[in-house]
C-alpha cells in the first residue's frame, strides 16, 4: 500500500506531538547533550550527508541496479513505468510522466501547453535558475511577481497587477518543500482562462489544504536531482498531470515529438528518465514519507533551541503554514545584516551552510535584456541578502543539532 496524505486530524496530532518531545528533549536531553560538547572543539556537520543515506539504502540499490544491468534495458522500461505509476498515485494525479531533469520537467509542460514567443509566463524571481530558463528557452518572457517575505513563496496578492493579455500561465515554485498558497491562484486562473503549472522541484509530499503539491495545477514538475527529498544518482524529473491529453502530449514531447521511433507528429526533445536512475528512485521511494518526517523533526528541533537561545542578534525561524505539510527541503533561516558574518563563523567551527538564492532571477546578468532593475522586487532582494540554510536532513544527530546552535548562540556580530 503506497502512502497517502493523511487526514487533516492526523497532521495535527503528528504536529503537536513534535514539540511535547522537544519539550523534554530540551530540558534533558539537550542538556547532556551541551554539556559534552564542551568538550568538544569542532564537530563536522554537513549541509548534507548523503554518504549516510546511501548506506541505509544500499543493499537495495545496488540489487536493483545489478536486475538493470543484467536485463540490458536501459530507457523507457519497466523500472521507469513503475516509478511512474508511484509517483502518480503519490501525488494524487491520473499520470506521472518520466523526464531526464526537473529543468526538463519544467520545458516540457510549458511546451505542453504551447508556450512560444511573444507569451509571457508569471513566476517567483525567487527560485533557482531553471524556473525561468525554461521560458526563455521558449521564446517566452518571465514576468515577476514578488513574493511573501515569511514563506519566501510568490505573493499571490500581486499576482492580478502582473496579468496582461498575453499572461499564459502562472507558475508558482513551492520552495523550500512549502506549496505557495494555491487556492487563490488557482481561482485567479480559472477567471482569467489562465493555465496554473507548479513548479514543485523541492516539494515532492507538501500538500496545500491536504491537496498534494503537483496534483493541483494542469501540471506539477519535479526534479530528482540527489540532493532532493527523493533524489537519484544523477539527473532526473516527473511531469504530473490528471489530464489525459497532456499526458499523450508528454509523453510524446519527450521522445523527439514521435508517436513511435520513425514517426513525428512535432519537434519535441529527447528527454528520457533512464531505467538505472528509475531503478534506484524506486528502492528510495519506499521511504519517502519516513525521511520527510525526520527533516520536519529535525526542522521543529531547530525551531524551538533557536526560539528559546536568547540570541544578541535578530535570527528568523522558518515560517510553516497551518494548513498544509512542509517536507523542508530546506531549513532556512534569516539573519539581517549578519548573514554573511554569521556564515563564516559556522564554517570556522566545521558546519555547512549554503545560501538559496543569492541572486534574484530578475538580476541575472543574462536577462538585462528583460529590463529589470535593482529594487524592483524588494522582498526577493532582501531574502537574497539575509537567508541561508543550515543542515538539516533525516541522518542529522542530536548532537549535531544542539552544536549547531550553541554554535550559533558563540556568535558575536
């Protein structure tokens, strides 16, 4: 049985039931905890340590690659048709259809949907690069819209001031694994005949009102990038969708535009999920839900030492969303004014940090043509300047936690 999104009593519980344990963890725990590192100089903490999940997977992938290699059948098998159906009944959609990265993922819906020169495609000037790439690409222009400075999502009240007649789609990017608020987007759309595509590449398991991220726009994109919650051993990304037609459409984009080897109804791509990065997303796959679960335990640890640290310096904790499921892809942190400072005083004491993102989309120099300038989205610029994202991830200790943020507590701006 593949897991589905539990009811909304069930989210809560789970909720409350992080912090009592932290409660206690805190006044026991953490204590022992803290008095043993003073003992210790430098603990190594990494951003991420993917050398400890494998090891939790790898009887399970290397069997799974060894069936593979043995079978010869490397594109378009049967471990990317089964990963295919998980994802589409994990994401709550009628298909799920396999491509070779979230980049690719994100061209093809929007090829799916004709985007072409001269179209313009509303999104969050807040994301990694290949948010607005794929429209470019497309001879289509980005129009920006600014986002929430607590969720770090597309702002959906500035949304409407941004539609022109040529506004094709509205693609917010649940980042960080939150869903952008998407019930008004979604009315907004259906008002003004607007297609709504997710960019869902760090949100794989988030639900909005227990609606799961990909399953509420005419598609969700998906990167299986290794950093991911679910991540390959290299490249790969998932379109979902519930609408038959664009799924034909996918599936046949991502093959050159042919209906078969020899025959092409259009141009599409050569976009393929190979069988070997299908084969070890399926043995991670089982254990999607569990990791999730640990980065939202660890996140909720991190949240309650930070709160409770009497810091001597403005430090601002994730901001996570009644009703919904945050899977933190990231745990991400704002510090005004001390981000950089702070950052380097982690990494003198052996802990990773990385910043997402340091340059606004709308500032990059290979869209000057575009027009933008600096100040025109301040919220994008301002997180630009103060957030960063500590480890956080399923095989991070306790230790570890606790010496990141009495780390944190040394510092001195």
């Amino acid at each position: 049985m593949l897991p589905r999104v539990r009811p909304r009593e069930a989210q809560e519980f789970a909720i409350a039931n992080f912090r009592l344990p932290i409660a206690n963890f805190q006044r026991s725990r953490t204590q022992q905890i803290a008095n043993r590192q003073l003992e210790i100089s430098n603990m190594n903490v990494p951003l991420l340590d993917l050398q400890a999940q494998y090891a939790s997977v790898r009887d399970g992938v290397q069997q799974a690659v060894e069936r593979v290699l043995a079978s010869q059948r490397f594109v378009l098998g049967d471990e990317v048709r089964q990963l295919e159906a998980s994802i589409a009944e994990y994401c709550q959609t009628k298909h799920a259809v396999g491509c070779a990265s979230g980049s690719d993922a994100l061209l093809l819906a929007l090829m799916a949907l004709d985007v072409q020169a001269g179209d313009e495609v509303i999104t969050s000037p807040f994301s990694f690069f290949a948010t607005a790439s794929a429209i470019v690409r497309l001879g289509a222009q980005p129009v920006f819209v600014d986002i929430d400075p607590r969720s770090y999502n597309i702002d959906p009240s500035r949304v409407s001031d941004a539609i022109t007649p040529r506004t094709k789609v509205i693609m917010p990017v649940h980042i960080y694994g939150q869903c952008a608020p998407m019930d008004p987007l979604l009315d907004l759309g259906r008002r003004r005949g607007i297609t709504v595509v997710e960019d869902a590449a760090q949100a794989i398991g988030a639900t909005d009102n227990d609606r799961r991220a990909g399953s509420m726009g005419a598609m969700g994109c998906f990167s299986f990038y290794p950093t991911k919650n679910l991540g390959g051993a290299g490249d790969g990304g998932i379109v979902t969708t519930n609408d038959d037609q664009i799924a034909q459409r996918l599936r046949r984009l991502r093959t050159h535009g042919g209906a078969n080897e020899y025959e092409h109804e259009e141009v599409g791509i050569n976009s393929r999920l190979d069988e070997l990065q299908a084969a070890v997303l399926n043995v991670k796959f089982q254990r999607l839900d569990k990791w999730s679960e640990e980065r939202s335990r660890k996140a909720a640890v991190y949240s309650q030492l930070l709160d409770d640290a009497d810091l001597s310096f403005p430090l601002i904790t994730p901001q996570v969303r009644a009703d919904g499921r945050h899977i933190f892809h990231q745990y991400v942190i704002r510090v005004p004014g001390n981000r950089d400072a702070l950052m380097e005083h982690l990494k003198s004491h052996g802990i990773g940090t990385k910043v997402y993102y340091p340059i606004p989309l709308h500032r990059q120099q290979c869209f000057s043509n575009l027009g933008y300038k600096e100040g025109d989205y301040p919220e994008s610029e301002s997180a630009a300047r103060d957030t960063f994202a500590l480890p956080a991830y399923p095989e991070l200790t306790e230790e570890q936690q606790v010496y990141v943020v009495e780390t944190i507590k040394s510092f001195r701006p």
